[in-house]
C-alpha cells in the first residue's frame, strides 16, 4: 500500500483555500492520496488528541509530526 502526493506550487490555491498559519513558517500544499480507513483511523486519534490536550489536533498534525523522523 503506498501514499501518492502531489505539489501544488501556484499561489491561486492558497487564495482559494485560505488556511490559518499555524506553522509560522512558510508552506507548500501536497494532496495526499490514502485507503479512507487510514482517514478515519488518523481522524479517531486527532479527535482523542484534542480533547486529552485541549487543542485543536488536525490529521495534518498528526502526518506532520511522524514526518519529522524522516527529514
């Protein structure tokens, strides 16, 4: 089972879907293909990480945070 992504380098998206800055530094957009139980899996977790931390989690943050291992 494999992950496919594609970059979205123009700056049109970005004014379409406006998104908070949460990362303060600066961005690229990557569409994320996965199987939906994946999602939905990643959305349990992020909804049990909001309300143990009361913050918001998102599944990005969830995504992000294991991809620090590998950059």
């Amino acid at each position: 089972m494999g992950f496919y992504c594609l970059l979205r380098k123009d700056k049109e998206f970005n004014k379409i879907m406006p998104r908070s800055n949460k990362l303060k530094v600066p961005t690229v957009t990557y569409n994320l293909i996965m199987p939906v139980v994946m999602k939905d899996n990643l959305n349990k977790k992020a909804h049990m990480q909001s309300k143990e931390l009361g913050i918001q989690v998102s599944v990005a943050d969830l995504i992000r945070e294991q991809l620090k291992d590998y950059t």
